[in-house]
C-alpha cells in the first residue's frame, strides 16, 4: 500500500513539473506577439521568465533571455540586451535540450556584434572567439567563416592589424565569390591604412575584372585607386578613375548613398584645386543631393565650406555666406551629437556592465555553492548524530543482554 502511494506521488510531482515547463507552444505565441503587441510580448516574456526560474527549466530560460536580449536591442534598451544575452549564454552552458549549441553560437555572435558596434572590441573579440569553438566543434563550416570573417573586422577596428590580415588571407579562398570580393576590398584598404601603398593597389586591382553581377566592388576599387592617385598628386588619372566609379555606381539598383556622396564630393575637390570651377559646382551640388546619407558624419559638413569657397570664387557674395552659416551650423550639430554619443557610450559602458554582471553571478553561485555544502554538512552532522545515537542505543541493548546472559549462567535468573 505504501509503495502504490509513493508510486502515485511520484507520478503526481513530475506531471506538474513538467507541465510547468516552458512549450514550444509559448515560445510561438511569444514570438506572435512581437509583431502585433510588443508589450504584451515583454509581459508574457517575463512571466513565463520567472516560471522558468522557478523550476530550473534550463529550455526556457535560455529561449527567453535570448529572446529579450534581441527585443531590448530592437528597442535601444543596449544594457538590458546584453545582460539577457549574459544569462542566455550562462543558461545554455548547462541545458542539453536539442540544439542548444546552435542556439549558444547565435547567442555568443549576437552579443560580440554588439560588443563591436560599442566599440568594445576585446570582449567583441572574446565572444566570436567562443562561438567560433562551438561552431567547429558542432561542425559547422559555414558559421565558422562567418564568425570568423567578423572577428576579422574587430581585429581591424581593435588596430590589431597583423591578426586581422591573417584571418582574411585564410578566409579569402574558402569564401563565396561576393565574400571573396569583400575580402579584397579590406585588405586593399588595411595595407592602404598602414601605408602600404603598392600592396593595396594590388588587391584592389583585382576586382577590376569582376563582371556585372559583382560590379559594386569593381566601382569600389576604382574609388579607392582614384583615392590613392588623388593623395600621390596624379590628380587626371584620379579624376578618370572616380568618373569610371561614379558611372558605374548610378547604373547599380539601390546604390550606397553614401559610397555616391564621397565619389562627388572628391570629384568636386580635384576639379576645384585643377581651377575647373564648373565641373566643380556640378559634382558638388550631384553631392549635396546626397548629404542626407552621411549627415551624422564629420566629412558631410565639409561640403558645405567647399561649396561657400566656391560661391565665392564665383563672386556670389549671398549664397557663399548661406554655405557658410550652413556649415558653422551642421558643426555646431555634429559637435552635440558626439557629446550625445559620448554620453550614450557611457551609459552603455560595456566592459562595466559585463564585469558587473559577472561579478554578481560569481556572487550568487558562491552563495549557492555554501548553501549547498552548508546542506551536505547539516545532513551530516545529522546523520552523525542519529548514527551515535543508535550506536549508543544499540551498546545498551546488547550490554543489557550480556548482563542478562552473566545472570542466567550464574542462575540469578531463569
């Protein structure tokens, strides 16, 4: 009777865990309501969080975090996104449910090209690195180059050149064609960088050949080499190149603006130092059609100034104090929104709030591992104690019968 009733409450106890675990069910309607109600979606998202939590559902709470860590970046909220990613990665460390180690690499990359973006580029380069581990451990050749590819332009962004012009030159056979092309383009532009002028006109030379489909790159080393003669002082074979560049670019659907501004605006600036004021005023204005696109930038204003300098070599007295007022105004807003970057970098300190957040996990499990060795020796010293306790119940009982046989032999007793 006793084993049927523990039988059942075994039963009993797992259902319910069970039940309480996170669905794939939940984890769809979850995801349902990010498109049509995005707080109802955080509400739900918490919940369930909590839940899981509560009953270790390791599924859930790498789902979940994984989950708002994207939705918080989608909403700017950059120091929450990272601390979920944290807990999704800390999470998926331990469960063992089917693909979790895809879901770990999607996790560890998510969070490094934040790292990247917030210019924190030793943990950016960290956590590539991690999930590079993973994603050839799991085999996955396609997710390793991808990782890699990135972890290569936070090694150029990290100025650790020597570690990123390795990892390209081993990427640059095995990628994809387009891939390929987008290597060249970086190393042309690294060696360009470190002044190695010979070494950059050769591998943008490369991409002079590509056909129509992968013209962008041909219209973007074009750009570059016209860039280099431009600085070496050949300003007519600089003024060739960019014209084949910008021709190029405006037969391409859906062209980079701001690749396009550039071209016109260095256009303009050969022209204007070659005293060719008209060719000048139209690749400057075909330029100020495009500001837009680098308005956040600090080259955008420079047009402005040009195009005053030129207004007044025109001998337009009006429009080259317009330009100039316009360009006093867009530094003035240049310099505020990097005072407001600066003030958004701090808030999103990210080497702080990852060490933060690793401390305070350090914190937990270290309470939870005294807790737990506080239960081992609690249980311990209890059964210690039940075992002399016994120990000394069971020496009475067989002093007693010694006792008892001493009497019987000396017939004291029957």
């Amino acid at each position: 009777m006793t084993k049927h009733l523990l039988l059942l409450l075994f039963i009993t106890t797992s259902f319910f865990a069970n039940s309480s675990e996170l669905t794939e069910d939940e984890l769809k309607n979850v995801y349902s309501l990010t498109k049509t109600n995005l707080d109802s979606a955080y509400t739900l998202s918490y919940e369930l969080l909590k839940n899981c939590s509560t009953n270790d559902d390791y599924f859930g709470l790498v789902k979940l975090n994984y989950l708002l860590g994207f939705l918080h970046k989608k909403d700017g909220n950059i120091g929450k996104s990272v601390l979920h990613y944290l807990e999704a990665i800390r999470y998926a460390e331990k469960a063992d449910y089917d693909n979790v180690r895809l879901d770990e690499i999607d996790i560890q990359q998510n969070l490094a090209n934040l790292y990247r973006v917030y210019k924190a580029n030793e943990l950016a380069i960290e956590y590539y690195t991690k999930a590079i581990e993973i994603a050839d451990w799991v085999n996955n050749p396609a997710k390793v180059r991808s990782l890699k590819f990135n972890l290569a332009l936070t090694y150029e962004q990290a100025n650790q050149i020597p570690q990123s012009i390795s990892l390209f030159k081993e990427l640059l056979p095995i990628s994809a064609k387009d891939r390929q092309n987008r290597i060249i383009n970086e190393l042309g532009l690294i060696y360009w960088k470190e002044g190695d002028i010979v070494t950059a006109k050769s591998y943008f030379s490369q991409l002079l050949s590509l056909d129509k489909e992968n013209i962008l790159y041909k219209a973007k080393a074009l750009q570059n080499l016209g860039e280099i003669e431009y600085e070496s002082g050949n300003y007519v074979m600089a003024i060739s190149l960019i014209n084949e560049a910008i021709e190029i670019k405006n037969q391409i659907t859906d062209v980079d603006s701001r690749s396009l501004f550039i071209s016109y605006k260095i256009l303009g600036d050969l022209h204007f130092k070659e005293r060719e004021l008209d060719l000048a005023q139209k690749a400057y204005k075909s330029a100020e059609s495009l500001v837009s696109a680098v308005k956040h930038e600090s080259f955008s204003f420079e047009l402005y100034r040009s195009l005053s300098q030129l207004s007044y070599e025109f001998g337009n007295q009006i429009e080259g104090r317009s330009y100039s007022h316009l360009y006093s105004t867009t530094v003035d807003q240049y310099l505020s929104s990097q005072q407001t970057l600066q003030e958004t970098d701090r808030q999103f300190n990210m080497d702080l709030i990852t060490k933060r957040y690793l401390d305070q996990v350090a914190k937990q499990e270290q309470i939870a591992s005294i807790l737990f060795y506080s239960k081992i020796i609690s249980g311990s010293l209890l059964a210690l104690l039940l075992f002399t306790i016994g120990l000394n119940w069971y020496q009475k009982v067989q002093l007693r019968k010694s006792i008892v046989r001493d009497l019987i032999n000396l017939k004291v007793v029957d």
